[in-house]
C-alpha cells in the first residue's frame, strides 16, 4: 500500500470484487494492513475461481476453502460493517492470548479455539451488526439490546470476560437513552456492580458499590420490574445490602471494626427501605455479629435480640437457630454462661427438628466446652458425644476427629475426677475399685456425687 494511504488501481478493482468502496479498503487497511491484504489475494483466486469453473459461484468457493472464521469477518466488511469488523476481530484476538495463557497455566484447560465454534461467531455475526446498523440511525435502546443479548449470550464461566465487554458497551449505550426515564441505564449500573461484584476484591468491591448505589437511586420511587416480575428497586436494595456485607467481611478480616460497623448500618437502613423482613433480617444479623467482633455486647444483644424477633415473625426456625447462636457468643463472652446454655438448649432443639446436623454439631460443642470449663464433666462429655455421633453420622473425617478429641478430654476429665475422689475417700470400697480399675483396665464407674454442680 503507497505512503499515501491510498489503494493502486489495480488494488482498487481487485477490491470490487468483494463490494468495497475505495474509502472502505482503505479504512481496512488502517486498521489492520495483514488481514486486509489477505482479503484482497483472497477475492483474487475467488474470482479466477468463478470465471473459469462456471458451476461455482464466488461465496460457494469462498464458503469451502475459508474458515468460518474468515468469512464472518470478510461478510461484515463486505456488508459495510466496520465498526463490527474492529470489535469482533479484536475480540478474537483477545480470545487467542487467554487461550494461549490458560494453556500455559493448566494442561487439561479444553476450551475450544473460537474459529471452531460457529455458533458463537453466528451469534456475533447476527447482533453486532445489528447493533452497528440501530446506532448510525440513532436508535440507542435497540443499540443496547443487541448489546445486552451478546452479553446474556456469554453469561457463562468459560466467556464471562466477553459478557463483561458487552456490560460495558451497554453501560456506555445507555447514557444516550434518554426517553425511558432512566430504566436502561438503572439496568446497565446493575450490570457493571455484577462485573465488579464477581471479582470479590475489596477495591473492586467499592467500585461494585458506587455501581449499585447508582442503580438504588435510579429505581427510588419506581415500579420498574426486571424480567421476573421482581420490583428493580428491591432487586437494588438486596445488591447493595450483599455488597455492604462483603465489604465488611473485608473490613473486619483486618480489625477495621469502625468502618465495618459503619457500612453494616448503612445496609441495615438499605433493608429497611426495600421493606424485606428477610433481607432486614439477615442485615441486622451481620450487624450485631461486628458489634461482637468489636467487644461492644450490649449493642451486639439489642441488635441480634432484633434478628431474633424478625426471624420468629416470619417463622423460620433455621434464621431463629442463627440468632439464638450469636446470641450464645455474646452472652458467653460477657461470662453469662447460664444465659448462654438456655439459647444452644434452644438452638440445639431446633437443629434436632430441623435435621439441621452442622448446627447440631455447634451447638452441642458450644455446650461441652461450658460445661467442661465449668467441671461438669458428665454434662460436657454427653453433649461432646452428641456432637461426636452426629459427625459420624455425616461421615464427614475432620468433624469426626475434632469431636472425637473433644469427648475424648471430657471423658478423661470425668474419670480422674472420680479416680480423685476414690483417692481422698482411702476407704476400703475406695480401694477395691481402684485396684479392680487397675487390674482390668476397663472404663471406671462414674460416681456423679463427686462431681461439682
């Protein structure tokens, strides 16, 4: 191609074989010299091919020897669709360094090269192009559907990177579409707090935030509906207050109490707002658990005491077994541990009913180790060995091992308490026993008068 920029005319009449003007081949060739020369020698042989074998058209040469690949590409510049061209090629290259990448991380990475895929440059062929065609006619909100239908499109594991592209673009479109009151681009904030969301980064986490504190304000006052029939506003509300939440477990993780405590009531006011006693309900479980975490009981009592209420309001016994639990902690931590065992009674009745076996472990735990450090050995040894069972019964080796070790000590603890007792009482009865213990080695009759209540 001349310095100039401008095509020879013998390129030039190689070039109307394909239907590109003079301006289109030589924007194809700014935008990528390589692929457009191969386009041109391409559409050379196809047309030696079609004057001298009469019983082939051109696209039907071009349709057995090119890849499908190359002939998406080729049918969008020939149809005039640049812009589609450029993205759709820069996707696929894109597409080719994570696979190159992912392959040199993990030998058994399958994904499958995008040229051997139809499907999807169909798919890209069919909504690019459409929305390239809406945009110069400047109709935004069909802009944005095609947009938003790739997006759907890729909504998977293996090509969330180029959902997240089309996100992007929609959230771009959608700045222009002015006469929906704002729907769309409530939508598209919603999209781009996902994007960030997913990454569960704390920086990206703040970002996911700004996105759905964006989507809240948009929908206040709404009664706009996604397409589940779900109010957008709650759906705002529950992103937000999920958002808030992760970002406090970031914000706890490194002792920042304050900031976390902070954040957690501004998604409990968030809940409230959507007017959800679930979602008002788990904010303020969250709440009360960092009001614990940072030593301030009362608090954490009146806010979980606040959980517990919702939870009995709406009958759901598993979020009550939660709040009786937290409960639990705090009034353990605050050394009332007569308090603390009438809540793990409770809760341990309804993980029994509930068929609930991981809190069922807890719980039962949570009592052993009150009871053992109070010297109730019988007391702790029954709830180890609850807790003991159950984990058997779910077959699961490290629950296994950590309550077997548990009952294991309460046991110890009861039988020298009575081997204690036996000692000090030196009577005759005292001694037979011991001895008999001695000679048999066998578990020694507990005697529970000796143990302290």
């Amino acid at each position: 191609m001349p310095p100039n920029g401008h095509l020879s005319p013998t390129s030039r009449d190689s070039y109307k074989a394909c239907d590109l003007s003079q301006a289109e081949a030589t924007m194809l060739f700014k935008i990528n010299p390589e692929l457009a020369q191969l386009i041109k020698e391409k559409d050379d042989i196809d047309y030696y091919l079609e004057q001298n074998f009469k019983g082939l058209s051109k696209e039907e040469v071009a349709a057995h020897r090119n890849s499908y690949k190359k002939s998406i590409c080729v049918d969008m510049l020939r149809d005039g669709f640049h812009k589609s061209f450029t993205e759709l090629f820069a996707l696929m290259e894109q597409w080719d360094k994570l696979r190159q990448a992912a392959q040199a991380r993990s030998l058994f990475w399958q994904q499958r090269p995008l040229e051997d895929q139809p499907d999807k440059l169909d798919n890209f062929y069919h909504y690019l192009t459409r929305a390239e065609a809406a945009e110069r006619k400047e109709y935004y909100e069909e802009v944005y559907n095609n947009l938003y239908a790739l997006a759907c499109y890729f909504d998977n594991s293996e090509d969330k990177w180029v959902r997240n592209h089309f996100y992007e673009r929609c959230f771009n479109i959608a700045q222009r579409i002015k006469f929906d009151g704002g729907k769309k681009e409530a939508e598209a904030e919603a999209h781009m707090g996902l994007l960030f969301e997913e990454e569960d980064i704390c920086w990206e986490l703040l970002k996911a935030a700004e996105h759905y504190e964006a989507f809240h304000e948009l929908t206040q006052g709404r009664l706009w509906k996604d397409d589940t029939g779900q109010f957008l506003n709650l759906v705002a509300c529950e992103s937000l207050v999920r958002t808030y939440r992760l970002l406090s477990d970031r914000m706890l993780e490194n002792k920042d109490y304050k900031q976390a405590i902070k954040i957690l009531i501004k998604a409990s006011e968030i809940a409230r707002e959507g007017n959800d006693r679930s979602m008002e309900g788990e904010a303020s479980y969250y709440l009360g658990l960092a009001h614990l975490a940072s030593g301030e009981y009362e608090t954490a009592l009146a806010v979980l005491d606040r959980y517990s209420e919702i939870s009995t309001s709406l009958d759901d016994d598993l979020s009550l077994g939660r709040a009786y639990e937290a409960i639990a902690k705090v009034l353990q931590s605050q050394g009332e541990t007569e308090e603390a065992i009438k809540y793990l009674e409770k809760l341990v009745i309804i993980a029994r009913n509930n068929l609930q076996s991981l809190d069922m472990i807890r719980a039962c735990t949570m009592l052993g180790d009150i009871y053992n450090e109070k010297g109730q050995y019988s007391k702790a040894s029954e709830y180890f060995q609850q807790a003991f069972s159950t984990a058997m019964e779910l077959m699961k080796m490290a629950l296994m091992d950590e309550t077997k070790v548990h009952y294991g000590i309460a046991r110890a603890h009861q039988m020298m308490l009575t081997m204690k007792g036996y000692i000090e009482s030196a009577d005759p009865n005292s001694l037979n026993c011991l001895l008999s213990w001695k000679e048999t080695r066998t578990q020694i009759e507990y005697d529970p008068i000796l143990e302290r209540i």
